[in-house]
C-alpha cells in the first residue's frame, strides 16, 4: 500500500507507526518527543493582508483586555471553526471536497503562464495543534475514497479555508464576525 503523506508533518503514517512500536518506554518517549502546535506558512494577497489586518486591529480594539490579536491567531481560529464544522458533518465528506474544490481561487493559465498578472503576496506564519492537524489529515485521507488524487494537502485545506473566510468577509457576507472572536477569546 502506498503511504500518502497529507501534510509535511505526516501525521497519519507516525501515528501508526507508534502503534506498531513495541514496548512501553517507547511510547513514553514518543509522546513526550511529539510537538504540540505545529507551523503553517500561508501565502495570502496583499489586498486581503490588509484587510485581515484591520479586521485584527478592529478585535483589538473591541476587545476588553489589552492585548494583541495577530493574523496567525485569526488563521487558527478560522481553522479551528472549520474543523468544528467538519466533526459536526463527519459524515458529509463529498460536500466538503466540493466545497473546498469551489474555493480553490487559481487563476487561468495559458501556455503554463497566468492569464491574469498575479497579485503580490504575504506569508503568514501560524501555529495549529497537532491533534486538530491530524483531524485535517484524517479528513483528507477520507475524502481520498471519494476523489482519490485529489491533490489538497493540510497546507493548502488552511489556505483555502482563510482565504475563503476574507474573502467572504470583505464582500459582506459573514456577518458578526467581531462579535463571535470576541466570544471565542473571552471563553479561551
């Protein structure tokens, strides 16, 4: 069987194999050596970059604490919602994937060249729990049964997500998105 790698972290495939590790003390080990939160880079247009950065600083500036609230924790908290969003429909992974495949924002091309010039972009660094990164990784692996070289690894599956969620969001489609971070932060 050929081993599929979802994400660069390859979660799946260590999982198992720590499974199949014999003996105690190598599990304890395995566990204690294993990374929390894992980093993500994404790359986002500068135009929705500066959007997601007032949407930052207008949650800063709502919020009752004085403290920061950065693009990295915009990104997991999108995330983090559609992977809620995910474990509450676990069953309907076919309409995942063509959601996610609707989403894909490419350009066309011509020749192997963009019909379009392409906009410059800003790399946001974040971080992602493991177990969610797993959950993302399972996901994958599941819609693999429906579309089976469906090409989205977990790097990609957060940038769609993002960038799904500003773009909906500059276009008025999302609707008390201040207000529910705030919540969220309050109960964190």
């Amino acid at each position: 069987m050929i081993k599929v790698k979802y994400s660069r972290y390859d979660l799946i495939n260590k999982e198992i194999l720590a499974l199949e590790e014999r003996g105690f003390m190598n599990r304890v080990i395995n566990f204690l050596l294993k990374d929390r939160r894992l980093v993500f880079q994404i790359s986002v247009s500068n135009d929705l970059y500066q959007r997601a950065e007032i949407l930052c600083d207008d949650i800063v500036q709502k919020r009752s604490e004085d403290k920061q609230y950065t693009q990295s924790e915009l990104v997991e908290h999108v995330f983090l919602d559609f992977i809620d969003e995910v474990r509450n429909n676990d069953s309907n992974v076919g309409s995942i994937y063509t959601r996610l495949n609707v989403r894909k924002q490419q350009l066309p091309m011509v020749n192997d060249n963009p019909l379009l010039p392409s906009k410059s972009n800003t790399t946001v660094i974040t971080k992602i729990e493991r177990d969610d990164v797993l959950r993302a990784e399972v996901l994958l692996q599941d819609l693999s049964y429906f579309v089976p070289e469906h090409g989205i690894d977990v790097e990609q599956l957060i940038e769609i997500v993002y960038l799904d969620f500003l773009l909906e969001y500059s276009k008025g489609r999302r609707k008390n998105v201040i207000k529910d971070i705030l919540e969220y932060l309050e109960g964190y």
